[in-house]
C-alpha cells in the first residue's frame, strides 16, 4: 500500500509524528539505503561515516537514533552523502521532504528533488543542510534535553509517499 499522505500534508505538520505514515510495501520501487557520510562544508571535517549494504528497510531500520556532540549545533552548513539503490522501476520526480523539531516546535524544513533515477542503479547524492541559527539558550535548551530533537523525512515518488524515517538526537555528547 503506497501511503496516502501528500508533500501538501507533511509540509502542514506542526510537530513530529508519533507513527509512520506509509507502510513499508510503500516502497514499490525498491529504494534501498546504504553508506551515508555527514561532513561540515565549511571546514570539510567527516562528522559522520557509516559503511552499509543496501538492505530493505524493517521496522527496526526506519527509526534512528543520533548522538551527536554539543559542538554540532554550531555548525553553519553540513552535507549528507547518501548512497542509494534502485530496483526494476524508475523513479520520476523523487522529492525528499525533511522536517526537523525541537519540542515539537519547527526548528527548520528542508525540501530535496531528484528529477528521474535510473531502474537497477546504485547511486549517490550530496544534499547540502544550511543549519539554523539558534540562540545560546535554545543551544543549551536543546543539549539538556536529549531526544526531544526529532525529525521526519519523507520520501516521494510521483508525489505518493513511499517511504518514512522517523529520527530522534541527542546533542549532549
């Protein structure tokens, strides 16, 4: 069942959701995840380097818990290096939305787009983050409350929904 949630719907979210909003048979075109690296542009330092094979998602897989250092949040730009496989269909007007959260309040969106990916593929993409500006006290707020940063990322394919990650972080180190 492709899930029936719209990129209109997600992008109306006011905070995180409690569950998924796709199945994972979603996934019709049989996008698998694999090595992601996480990197602050501006100094090219790996934050980030997580070798995997392209395993179809589970249950267990799509939902992540970060830790990341407190000095993270004084990052201006990273970029995420995904690693991705396709199956035997093509997907056209892949978009990623991903909303991120902080006590369930909007802390910041971002919106990705793949024009069109070739079937039996493995590819490989650098989506660039600008960070938002936080103040000291948000800083320190969102470092003394571990887990209430969350996000979701929602994955489309022709504007169906076919994919779901919920993640958590803690940025107490």
């Amino acid at each position: 069942m492709i899930g029936t949630a719209t990129p209109e719907e997600v992008l109306s979210h006011a905070h995180a959701t409690s569950e998924f909003l796709c199945s994972l048979n979603a996934n019709i075109f049989d996008l698998r995840f694999g090595s992601f690296r996480l990197r602050d542009m501006d100094t090219n330092t790996i934050l980030l380097d997580l070798e995997r094979d392209f395993e179809p998602q589970t249950e267990e897989s799509r939902f992540i818990s970060y830790n990341f250092p407190p000095e993270f949040l004084n990052l201006h730009t990273i970029g995420s290096l995904i690693y991705f496989s396709i199956g035997e269909y093509p997907v056209s007007n892949f978009r990623m939305i991903e909303r991120h959260y902080f006590k369930d309040r909007l802390v910041e969106n971002y919106d990705f787009t793949i024009d069109f990916m070739i079937p039996n593929t493995i590819n490989s993409r650098e989506f660039i983050y600008t960070l938002p500006e936080l103040s000291e006290e948000e800083k320190a707020d969102i470092i003394l409350s571990p887990r209430e940063t969350k996000s979701d990322s929602f994955f489309f394919a022709d504007g169906q929904l076919i994919m779901h990650v919920r993640a958590e972080y803690n940025y107490s180190g």
